[in-house]
C-alpha cells in the first residue's frame, strides 16, 4: 500500500505497520459529505489526491468555507481533539481517492502510539491557523485576492496546473455571490495569471497569483512547513 498522503508517510515503519490493518482505500467523489454538522463522526479521513472542504453552515443555512485538506492532512480535525462530532460540514470539492479509519480505533491507535497523537496534534494546529487565516483574509481582502489565495492553495494540493472548481464552491470558499466569482476570475484572466474556462481553472503564472494574492496566502502554509514539513512540492 503506498502512502501518498502526507501525515501516514511521516509515520515511523512501526506506527505505520500499526495504523495500516484498519486503513479502507476508497473513492473520495466530488461532492461526497465526510461529516455533517452535528452528527457522530464515524469515519476519518486521509486523502492521497482530490481536495476536501471545510464548510460552516449557519442555522439559516448560510455557509462559508474555513478551510481546505488533501493529501498533506486528514479530516475531521476534531476528532484527533478528542471530539465525537463537530460543528462543520466537509465535503469533497474536487474527487480523488483516500483512505478512511474508524474514529474510535484512531483515538485507540493514538492512545497507544505518543508519536502518531503527536503528529496529529501538529496537524490539529496547523489546521486551526488555516480557518484563522481565513476569517482575516475575509475581513481584510478584496475578493480578487482571496480568489488568488484559494486558487494557490488549491494549486498546492492538486498533481498539475488545472483545477475543477465550479462557481458554486467557489462562491462558498470566498463567502460572496456568484456573480463577484465572476468578476474576481475576470480580474485574474486579464492580468494572465489563470486561465479559465466553465468549471475548470488553469494556473498560468504561479509566481504572478502569489504576488498578487500578497499577504493573503502563505501564513498557514508557513506554520505546516514549521511543524510538518512543506507539503508544496513544486
């Protein structure tokens, strides 16, 4: 079984021959719901490709992305804190693969292997510093720059350069309606940093979208490159 998610492939051979018996391989499908706000979290999750999404809802049924996961991290962080649910809704906005794990036998694994509750912990934090960075870009960035930041972390996560991401997730990721994804896509097209066309995004100059993204992206990918190693593999 190869390990092409992240945090396993960190694992010592020990604690990975122990975590490996309970580790299901399976299709993680656009739009599939990991965990519902609320409800018991039965499964977690270790992506190796596709990305995941970290959504609020309000009770209105407003909603906002906090954050985003792929094979650097797993989901949901919650339950590595102990929790039995949590408040959030995750879903996979772009399809890929992954393995799941019965949450009651990982808090059992990380009760017996200190180093794997350990790395799991880091991941916790860095996670946590993603929705924080977040509520500050969607406080302090205009929507053009947000969009550059969500189009950079998404471009971390994925093996190429296009990317599917429909105007409905991204409308939900950048917490604004869709015509503003429309405008903010036009603004990234005209100064050629991305190419897009119907769902489908293309990232034509790397280097370009971090410069204009400026201080909006880079703090949590800097905490995981702090505590886990960067994962941006470029």
């Amino acid at each position: 079984m190869s390990m092409r998610n992240r945090l396993l492939a960190s694992l010592s051979p020990d604690d990975l021959e122990a975590v490996r018996p309970w580790l299901e391989d399976m299709p993680l499908p656009q739009k599939l719901e990991l965990s519902l706000p609320g409800e018991e979290t039965v499964y977690c999750y270790f992506p190796t490709d596709g990305i995941g999404s970290t959504v609020i809802v309000s009770p209105e049924g407003n909603q906002t992305e906090i954050g985003v996961f792929g094979r650097e991290g797993m989901s949901p962080a919650s339950a590595v804190l102990g929790a039995t649910s949590n408040p959030y809704r995750v879903v996979m906005q772009v399809g890929g693969r992954g393995y799941r794990i019965a949450r009651t036998k990982l808090i059992e694994l990380m009760e017996e292997r200190p180093a794997l509750h350990r790395l799991l912990l880091r991941w916790a934090q860095v996670f946590t510093a993603q929705a924080a960075t977040t509520a500050l870009s969607n406080a302090v960035h205009s929507v053009d720059e947000r969009l550059a930041r969500w189009v950079l972390m998404c471009h971390d996560r994925l093996g190429g350069d296009e990317m599917s991401l429909t105007h409905e997730f991204l409308s939900i990721m950048l917490a604004v309606r869709r015509p503003s994804v429309t405008t903010a896509l036009h603004v990234l097209e005209g100064n050629k940093l991305i190419y897009s066309h119907r769902a489908n995004i293309i990232v034509r100059d790397r280097e370009g979208l971090e410069a204009f993204a400026s201080d909006a992206y880079g703090v949590s990918e800097h905490e995981y490159a702090r505590l886990l190693g960067d994962f941006r593999e470029r």
